[in-house]
C-alpha cells in the first residue's frame, strides 16, 4: 500500500443511499406533511414481478382509493425500496405521491434488497426495466401509462429502461445522473474516478449485494473497510484491491471489470446513453446540481436529447433544472447536508422544485392536463451569486459570448510570488515556460470538487482555495479585475500546450473566482490523462519531452463574479482524493504499485498559446428568486 496525503472537504457515500446524510433531525424536518393529493392510500409489500429468464424481483406497491384507471410512477432502485430516496431532504414519499391518484411501484433491483437474482452493475437494467415497465403497466389499477423518477444510479435505471423503448414507458424523470457510464461515471477524461468509485462500491451496493445473498461476513466487512475509506482509497494496485475480494466471483466481479476495462471500449459501449438517444422516444424532465457528480452528462443528455431524440415530441419536449446542488445535497433550508460555502449560495432561493415540478409533469404526460410545464426545450438554471433563478432555450445558453483568455506570466509559486495572468491578447512575445515537479506519492489534496454522494466523506462543493494554491506544484493564472458584474454560465474549456518527462500522466484544471479580499471558491474542475489527448477508445502515449495540446473539459457552471472579483485558472497534474493520481509509469492501468516522479512544462507563447474559453453571458435578461414553475418557451 502506498501512503498518500488526503484532503477531503466535502462529500462522497452511498450514491443515492437513503442512509447518506441528513442527520439526526432529518426524519423530523422531512418530508413536509403538507401538500398530499385527494386519493387516501393503501399499501402492498414485496408484489412479485417475473422477469423474462425467470429472476423474481419485488415491489412496494401504493395504490390510490380510486375506481379509475390511473397511471403509473415507476422507481427501480439499488438502495432499497423501501427508502425511496426519501432522505436526506430529497423526494416526496411514495404515499404522497400516490395520495395525488397515482399507482406508485418502488421496486429492489436484481440482486438487491428483496429481489431475487445476481447483482451486477448496469448489466441488467436494460432488459429488467424494460419487463419491469410492461409488468407496473399491466397492474390491477392501472391506465398503462408509466413514468418513473429517481436519482443517481435510480436515474440510470431509467435511462437505461428509455433505450429499450417499452410500449408503455411515457416519460421519465432522471435526477443526477449521466449520460456514459465510463466517461462522467467510472472515469473521466479516461482519469479513474477514485473518491467517488471505491467508497461507492465497497460501503453500498457492495455491501448491500452481500446481504441480499446471505453473506453476512462480507457484508460486515465491507461496512467495516468502507468507514476506512481514506486508508483504502491509498492502496495500490487497484486491480487487486483486497476490500472486493479479488479473484472472488461471488463478491464484486464488476468492479475488477471496472478495472479491467479502463478505456471506453466495448464493454462501456453496450449501455451508454450517449450512443442510443434515437431509441428513447419520450420527454424527459432532468435535475442536475452544479457541483453533481453527473452534471456534465446531465447536460449531454438534454442537448443530445433536443438533437437526435426518436420523436419530435420528444425532441421538444426536454427540460433540464440545473441548481446550487451536490449530489445529495438539495438547498433544503436547514438541511446542512452539502458543503457550507454551498448552503448559504442555495439559501434562500435555491431549494429544489423536484417534488412539485415532477407531479406537474406527470400530470400534463400521463394525465393530460395543460400546465404549461412542457412543450419546447428549456433550460431553468440558478445563477449563484445572484441567488436567481433564469430560463433559457438551449444548451450552452444560446445568448453565450465565448471568450478566450490566454496564459501569460509565470504561474508558479516561487520566492517573488506568482504573477501568473489570464490575459485577454495571445502572448507575442516569447515566453519562458512554467515549471513543476509532480509526485504521485505527494498528489496535490482535493479541495471541493465534483465527485459523489455526500458532503462528509468525499470531494464535492465548493471551498476556498488558498491551501492548494500555497503548493509549488499548482500554478495560477489570473485576469484583471472585472469592470462589471460578469455572468459565467456553461461549459470551460482549456487548451493547454504541456510536455512532462513521463509517457503518461494527468494535467489538471480549475476554474476559481476571487473575491476582493483575495479569498477564492472553486467553481468547477476537469482533467485530461495524457495517452487520452486524441481518444476516450485509442489511448497513445506520449512521447517524453515532447509538447502536445491538450483539451482539457471543466465542468459547467453558473456564477455571477461580481464587479471588482477576478477569475483564476489552476493548472496541476493531481487532484487527490478526487481522482486516482497517476503513477507516470505508462504501465497498464491498476496492475502495479510502481510510481515515478515527472517534471511538467507548461508553455504559453506564440507557438504554444495555451489558453481558457469562458462561457460569459450578456447582462440583462428575467430572472426571478422564485423557481419558475411555468417558465416554457
């Protein structure tokens, strides 16, 4: 095992779990009592749905006192059905929603709860929703129009029942979820997602699988190795990661193929959503948070959509709320379940409509009322610093003006200082490159971040900078001051001209705004493992020395830098616990502990303009402190 500093700020557990977070008042405080529909309920445990190879899984089912038809609200879950991602501060129960002459079915996915079958991650999802749809749409009660919500692998599960088309599938509504499960999910920037993955898999449905089948001992030691996250997260190699019993078929075998597999080859390939948008033929309403560990596919799922959806209902029919979110952290008032810098933006304006949103949308797609909540592509996202909500047609905001500024000055941290500058004329004079030595033994410690699922155990929100930014191996590069107050709002891209003595290894990026007073907040981040430059398929290594481009994806964002505040791009090789530091070895993926030291060159002159493109919205426009809940275009 290799040791290895870590700094965690905020947050990553069970993804999705009922158990992560909201304290011990949460049960008290939620959900709200009010607001429950005409139809009194009753309820029906552990309903028997046979799938097609004969695997048996098992539903709570909450029928509404009604002698009408009515539809269905479908959840598929691995976190147990009888949670129903009620907590922490997130959805309405299943009663509520039923209360509103909805049948509601929550049902324990395969191998999970009290399901019958063998648990494997995403391999089954596509087939089992598909049947599980046909089966909710043919209950006793029901008019066989099917919806179904969730978040996070709750959203997969949708998605992955969308791509199969069943009959009786209407709409469905995804929370923090992604559009590929190699890239944004497992990996990112072909980079291995490790605070979000090892803790996931080990403290939740690992140990959840090993209930369902019996195996208590290994349940009770992944609960035990899972509250020792920070010590497993230093191990090496990871293809042998002893918490999931390697060589062990009856343990994790997904997750050593998770391993295995660490480019987005065909393995990936057979369920991602990105290559199957023309088979999902219905509207879809999604919910993403600005620091969710899904944002990124959050968005492609809603342009990717509008673009190439299978109907042109559906394809105008797509509407993305994009909040002052984590992953589990909603803007509940009083929920103190996200990062503190992250609570007081979404206060008090930016708690999430997904409750009353999503019964809207279901009342217009499976009722056929006429509410105004669909009907063209929309985007509602909260501008933080403003503490407002907007809405828009598109995505990236069609009113963006892409503006580049280019890296200029000596980034590093050295004994004048760093006078590192964002500036907005490419450099035209020649430059001396920056500078810095990275260790893989010594990565660069997370400070916020974009990784899962809760805000006590991982990095996720946002933080102020100031401890990363005093290390010599992270440069920053600096604008001016703003003359006005400046709306960043989308996606970032970074255009970086390096070279490294290593055939493989990480840059990393983030953009930071900084107040008057010097303090500074991460707003998002990115990363790019080198032989990745060209292909997420065809990794290549680099030649040692050699300087190449790299594009580097910040994640989106929406943030008003105020007058007076400037913009700072950090520049890195590492951003531990958030992602695995790379060894610099070029050796296969996981297969050995082995690590070596790489000196990294970061050049920014005429022949090498290394640059940032920024999102910048034009002033003006409606904006309301009120989520809008009428706002179509």
């Amino acid at each position: 095992m290799v040791a290895a500093g870590v700094l965690i700020l905020s947050g990553c557990g069970g993804s999705g779990s009922g158990s992560s977070g909201g304290g011990p008042q949460a049960a008290a405080k939620w959900p709200p009592a009010q607001g429950r529909g005409s139809c009194a309920v009753d309820e029906q445990t552990n309903v028997p749905a046979t799938m097609r190879d004969g695997v048996v899984l098992k539903a709570d089912v909450y029928r509404p006192r009604t002698k009408d038809p009515v539809p269905v609200i479908l959840m598929r879950t691995q976190y147990g059905k009888t949670e129903a991602q009620i907590q922490p501060y997130r959805f309405q129960s299943p009663d509520w929603f039923a209360s509103h002459c909805y049948l509601v079915v929550v049902q324990d996915i395969r191998g999970q709860g009290a399901s019958g079958g063998t648990f494997t991650e995403f391999a089954n999802d596509q087939n089992d929703g598909y049947d599980s749809v046909e089966w909710a749409a043919r209950l006793p009660g029901s008019n066989g129009k099917v919806g179904m919500y969730g978040s996070s692998y709750v959203g997969a599960t949708q998605w992955l029942s969308a791509v199969t088309a069943p009959p009786h599938l209407v709409t469905i509504v995804p929370s923090n979820t992604a559009s590929d499960y190699y890239d944004g999910w497992t990996y990112e920037g072909g980079e291995f997602r490790l605070a979000f993955i090892e803790p996931w898999a080990m403290g939740t449905i690992g140990e959840t699988a090993a209930v369902n089948r019996g195996d208590t001992a290994t349940a009770q030691q992944l609960q035990n190795d899972s509250a020792q996250f920070t010590r497993w997260m230093a191990y090496r190699p990871y293809q042998q990661f002893p918490p999931m019993h390697p060589g062990d078929t009856n343990v994790a075998p997904w997750f050593f193929d998770w391993m295995r597999h660490p480019t987005r080859d065909d393995y990936w390939k057979q369920w991602s959503i990105r290559d199957k948008y023309p088979n999902v033929k219905i509207p879809v309403l999604d919910f993403e948070g600005w620091y969710d560990a899904f944002l990124a596919g959050g968005t492609e799922n809603f342009t990717g959509m509008v673009q190439r959806g299978g109907t042109s209902q559906a394809r105008a029919n797509q509407r993305i709320v994009i909040g002052p979110w984590d992953h589990v952290g909603w803007g509940r008032p009083g929920a103190d379940v996200s990062a503190p810098m992250l609570d007081d933006m979404a206060d008090p304006n930016g708690s999430s409509p997904v409750n009353d949103l999503m019964l809207a949308w279901y009342d217009h797609f499976l009722k056929g009322q006429d509410n105004k909540v669909a009907g063209a592509p929309t985007v509602d996202y909260f501008l933080m610093g403003a503490n407002k909500w907007k809405t828009a047609t598109a995505w990236p905001l069609p009113n963006t003006r892409w503006t580049t500024y280019y890296l200029s000055g000596n980034g590093g941290n050295g004994e004048t200082g760093r006078f590192g500058q964002l500036t907005a004329a490419q450099p035209k004079d020649s430059q001396a490159p920056d500078t810095y030595y990275y260790d893989p033994n010594d990565p660069v410690p997370s400070a916020g971040g974009h990784s899962c699922c809760g805000a006590s155990s991982g990095p996720q929100g946002p933080y102020d900078q100031y401890v990363v930014e005093q290390r010599s191996d992270v440069l920053t590069y600096t604008t001016a001051a703003m003359s006005a107050d400046t709306e960043i709002t989308g996606p970032t891209e970074v255009k970086l001209w390096a070279s490294s003595t290593a055939p493989d290894t990480d840059f990393t990026a983030k953009l930071v705004e900084v107040a008057p007073d010097g303090s500074t907040m991460n707003l998002n981040d990115g990363i790019i493992r080198t032989p990745f430059r060209d292909s997420l398929e065809n990794p290549t290594p680099t030649v040692p020395g050699r300087p190449y481009q790299y594009t580097i994806k910040i994640w989106p964002t929406s943030y008003l830098v105020k007058a007076g505040s400037r913009i700072r791009l950090e520049i890195s090789s590492s951003d531990y616990p958030q992602f695995a530091p790379n060894p610099n070895t070029g050796q296969p993926f996981g297969t050995t502990p082995d690590v070596q030291g790489a000196t990294q060159t970061i050049l920014h002159d005429p022949a090498h303009p290394s640059s940032v493109t920024l999102p910048v919205i034009p002033a003006g426009g409606p904006e309301t402190t009120e989520f809008p809940m009428d706002a179509t275009h």
